[in-house]
C-alpha cells in the first residue's frame, strides 16, 4: 500500500498562503484595473468615436502602459496558485519519488530563470530611462510604467520560492532535500552555462545544430516536468548565450517581456477571459443550452445536436475546449442520460462538442499563432468562422447518421414547445448581441480586435450586473479565474517569444523546407504527413502547449511550401483540436470521463469515433480547398 504523500513543512505552508493572499490581493487590483482601461476604451471607441467623431488622441497609449502594469500585476498570483503549464505524460511511468523529484529540479530551474528575468527587466528600465523613451503622441515617459512592471515582477521570485519550498519539504529529508534539489537545479543550470560557453566556437559555426539541440533539450526538459515557460527560457537563454552571448540573451528575454506586455494585441487574452468569466457568472452560456435544447427538440438525437450548439455557443464567450466540456457536459450528460440516450453518444458528441471552444473566436490558440507569426488577429478570427460553422454542420450530421442507422441510441423525437422556444430565444438576446458585436464589430471594420475584446469584456460585465449575478464573490472568483489564465497564458509567450528569436536567428526553417522538398514528395502530401503528426502530438498535450512550441518554424516552413500562413494557422488549430479527441490520450477524453463517471473509458472513445472520422473528412477539404477558409478575409480586402 503506498505511503500518503507528505504534507509540506508548516512554515513553509504558512508563509505560501500568506504571499499567496497578498498576491491575489494585488491581482485583484490588476483585474479591476483591466475593466477600468476596457470601461475607458468602450467610451473612446462607442462616444468619443463614433457619435462625436472626437477620438482620444493617444488613446492605444494609455491603453498600453497602464494595461501593462495590470498585467504585471496577476503574474505573482498565477504563480503562488500553481497556475503553471507542465506535461505529465510521464506522470503514470515513472515512479512517484521520482516524479516528485524532478517536479522540485523544475521548480528551481524555473526560480534561477525569473531571477535572470528580473535582472533583465531592471536593465532594460534603466536604459529605456537613460534614452529618454517616450510615448509618440502624449509624450509620456514610459520608463515609469516600466519600473511598475519590473516591482510587480520581482514578486514572482518569493512566489515561486515558495512553490519550490512547498515541493522540496514534501519529499523525504525535508530540508536536507531542499538543499539536494536547489543544488541539482542550481547544477544543471550552471553546467549547461559553462558547456554551452565551451561549444560557442563550435555552435557559431554550425547554427542548425545549435537549433536542433535546443530542440531536443526542450522535449526532454518538458517530459521531464520541468515547467513549459521555464524550459522554453532555458534552453532559448542557452541558445542565444551559444550564439551571441550570455548578455545578449538576458536582454532578448527583457526586451520580449517588455514588448509582450505593452501589446495592445495580446491584451485581448484576458479581457476575453474576463468576458468568458463574466458571461458564464450571468447565465448566458446556459440561456445558449437551453434555446439549442428548444430549438432541436423535433429531431431524433436533438439533445445530442443542442449540445454540440450549446458547445459551440458557450466556446464563442469563453475559448477554452476544456471548460466546454466540462461546464456543457455537467448540465447535458445527465440529461441525455435520464431521457435515455446511450452512453457512447452522449459522451462522444460532449467531448467533440468540446473542440468548438478553441475553433469559434474568441480562441487563445488563434491569438497565440497569430502573435508569433506576426498575422492579423482580427484576419485570423474572420478566418476561422467557415471552417468552425463546417466543423458544427459535419458534427450534427454525425449525430443525424447515428440515431438514422441506430435508433436506439436516442429517444424519439418531440414536438415544438413553441413558448419555450421564444422565452429561450429571448433570454439569448443578451449572448447573441456580445457576439454580434465582437465579431461583426472586427468584421466590417467598426473595432480593432482589442476593442471588440474590451467591449465584449464590458458588455459581459454590464449582463451579470444587471442579472445580480456578481453578489457573493462571484465579481472575485471571475477575477481569479482571469489572474490564473492571464498568467499562465503571458508566461509561456515570453518564453515562446524568445525562443522564437533563437530559431528564427538560425535560419532553421528555410532548411527544413529545402529539406522537404529535396524529398521528391509533392507539397501536398508533404502536408498531410505533417497533418498527421499534428493530430499525434495533439493527442498527447493541449493545444496551446503545441502552438508555443511549433508555430513559427512550422509556419516559415509552410510558407516555403507555397501555402498561406493565416489559412495553416486554421488548419493547424483543428489539427491540435482534433488531436485532443483522438483514442487513447485525447485530453478531452478524460476530461469527459471526470463529468460522466458512470461510462467506461472504453464508451467515450468508441462514441467519440465518429465525430473523429467528421473531423478527418472536414480537415482534408480544408486542404484540398484552402478558399473554404481564405474566402470570408477576402471580402474584407
């Protein structure tokens, strides 16, 4: 019988939950800060603008250099809430001490890498400083928003020194475990520096290997659980430090820390977490269910096909493919169940359904592509809309194939309930108008996508007030849920960022397309072979994780293979989507199973067989015929 795992040393759990409050304090702060400068965009955008024709001049650059400092202001707190991305494919393999070891090396490797962030930050202050930077059109300093940033940074060293401390005092020796694992991080840390600095020579000369060894590094160290950010940082600072020296990869990772926060395009991440908060806290994402449920009743397998629309409704307030299955699987499970569908369809068509919540905008993954790939997030999301409204179609007609050949696995249908149909419809007004106006406001041109996100934001905000659904704590918790995301999200693009930089500075993507083409295969099958290893790699880690990693070097290659960037970035997001369904791993899978722990493992994936075989037949025709996805963002051209 296993031992219980032990507790952590009751100072060191003390001293955590007391940073850990006061994190989540100055979180709040940064979250309420977040809603005032998206209250201030709405005004500029909807009075100023549009009925005055009196914009704010210099408006983007408040948004910027205070919309940093509120970001700055909930990394501390995703931290000391273990808000950190980590693969455990491993986990079930190796041993438990073992795991819990490398768990504790991890940690400290991810402290030695903030501690250099910091520094790099400090740096970079003081020279934006010493230039005298200044915003273009208010003329404001901005070496002072920056100082703000790099305080509130240099709280995520004692957060993450906890984390490590909270770790190393749950394994064997306590503290003497605590000095063993600080020295094996610290070991690692330093070996690497000192081997990398003796291959210098060796790596200016041959920067493709350098690229591969950096790559291969960072797979071991992610399998390995060493933390995404983290090891994306190492083994990019050793990159950069084997090619250009140890300074000058200190200063990339600042100057991409500073650049990412100040990112008016990446803002959009959490104010649309925010909205997705505020618009699950009002109900709008179960007003969507119920109007699915209302409008599909008349048809054999309705329940099934209001489920996929509910999923695709709540994924267009909130983006996440987990938290759709996991909130419309909550609410539909037990009622296919109780009015008598088979397990095999009930589960299949929630965890397929799932997928909408990274493939219908607001989508995090999308905006990730996009920012590193350097293409229009609005593009991208106009972009998305065809393939997302085939994936819906090829879905209920998955759905409409299953009940027809075997009927049995849904009830008969119902008629109309024609007042419940208008009273659904009529509570959806609310969600309906948010997505009306996000999307069709970057549509025809009314917002850029960060203010169509702050109007979202504030919209959500206004509903749940209005309903006196933000009572209770619930404005708190919806700040909670933003702070973990926002901080998870903004620490693994700096170090997407920065290794971005290094891969980008070998030169590696131009070879891996001479490669392939050297190959003799035709472009088209060369893409299918990679469309296969997507869907592998999707079936093992999330999505973001996948686009962190891959995006930018697979999209130089691809455009050396004479494909379009934005129409790859669609198709790679389905591909990542339809790996997070696939048998055996498929992370939606399990999610599934944790919501209906009544069905075996073995009734989720043969129900989710069909809609995987959907999602194949719909992700070929998005190749074969890239126009399906390129051709709504040509009627904006």
């Amino acid at each position: 019988m296993p031992r219980p795992a032990m507790q952590a040393h009751p100072y060191v759990a003390g001293a955590d939950a007391a940073l850990a409050a006061l994190n989540r304090t100055i979180a709040s702060a940064g979250v309420v800060l977040m809603l005032a400068v998206a209250l201030f965009t709405v005004a500029d955008v909807i009075i100023l603008r549009a009925i005055f024709n009196a914009p704010f001049a210099g408006s983007n650059e408040v948004f910027t250099m205070l919309f940093s400092v509120a970001i700055a202001a909930v990394l501390a707190s995703g931290i000391s809430d273990r808000a950190t991305l980590q693969i455990d494919i491993l986990d079930t393999v190796l041993p438990e001490r073992v795991v819990n070891w490398l768990r504790a090396i991890g940690s400290a490797i991810y402290l030695v890498m903030l501690v250099l962030l910091f520094i790099g930050m400090i740096e970079h202050t003081m020279t934006m400083r010493e230039r005298g930077i200044i915003t273009t059109i208010l003329q404001m300093p901005t070496w002072p928003f920056m100082a703000a940033v790099t305080a509130l940074l240099v709280l995520t060293i004692p957060a993450q020194l906890l984390v490590f401390l909270d770790e190393a005092t749950r394994l064997p020796g306590r503290f003497g475990a605590v000095v063993i694992a600080a020295l094996i991080g610290a070991a690692v840390c330093l070996g690497a520096y000192f081997g990398v600095l003796s291959l210098q020579s060796y790596l200016l000369g041959s920067m493709l290997t350098a690229a591969l060894g950096v790559f291969v590094l960072l797979w071991i160290m992610i399998l390995f659980f060493v933390p995404l950010s983290a090891a994306m940082l190492f083994c990019a600072g050793l990159g950069i430090t084997g090619t250009f020296g140890f300074d000058t990869a200190v200063n990339i990772a600042a100057s991409e820390t500073s650049e990412l926060l100040t990112s008016a395009d990446l803002a959009i991440i959490p104010l649309f977490l925010m909205m997705g908060g505020f618009a699950v806290a009002s109900g709008m994402s179960g007003d969507i269910y119920r109007f699915a449920h209302a409008l599909f009743a008349p048809f054999r397998g309705g329940l099934a096909m209001a489920t996929v629309g509910g999923c695709a409704g709540f994924g267009a307030l909130t983006g996440s493919s987990v938290a759709t299955v996991a909130s419309i699987g909550g609410a539909a499970y037990p009622e296919m169940q109780a009015r008598g569908y088979a397990r095999t369809l009930a589960t299949g068509s929630i965890a397929a359904g799932g997928t909408l919540g990274q493939l219908i905008p607001p989508s995090t993954a999308i905006v990730v592509y996009a920012l590193l790939v350097e293409e229009s997030i609005g593009t991208m999301y106009i972009a998305v809309l065809v393939p997302a409204l085939l994936t819906i179609l090829f879905y209920m007609s998955a759905i409409a194939l299953q009940v027809y050949f075997n009927p049995a696995a849904a009830p008969s249908r119902s008629a109309w309930d024609r007042a419940e149909l208008w009273g659904s419809l009529l509570a959806c007004g609310p969600a309906i108008l948010l997505f009306a106006l996000v999307i069709g406001g970057i549509f025809f041109g009314i917002f850029t996508a960060t203010e169509a996100a702050a109007v979202g934001a504030i919209l959500a905000f206004l509903v749940a007030l209005w309903r006196g659904k933000l009572s209770g704590g619930s404005f708190w918790r919806v700040a909670s849920e933003t702070t973990r995301s926002t901080s998870m999200i903004y620490f693994v693009i700096i170090g997407a960022l920065v290794i971005t930089f290094f891969m980008a500075s070998t030169g590696v993507a131009p070879v891996v397309t001479g490669y392939l083409l050297n190959t003799g295969l035709p472009p088209l099958v060369i893409l299918f072979l990679i469309a296969i290893l997507f869907v592998l790699l999707g079936s093992v880690m999330d999505s973001m994780t996948i686009m962190m990693i891959t995006a930018s070097t697979m999209a130089g290659v691809i455009t050396g293979l004479g494909y379009d960037q934005v129409w790859w970035g669609i198709v790679m997001v389905m591909l990542v989507e339809l790996g997070v369904v696939t048998p055996p791993f498929g992370l939606n899978l399990f999610v599934m199973k944790s919501v209906a722990p009544d069905a075996k493992l073995s009734e989720v994936y043969r129900g989710v067989m069909p809609f995987v075989l959907a999602d194949v037949i719909k992700i070929a025709l998005l190749i074969l015929i890239p126009g399906l996805t390129l051709w709504l963002p040509s009627l904006g051209q």
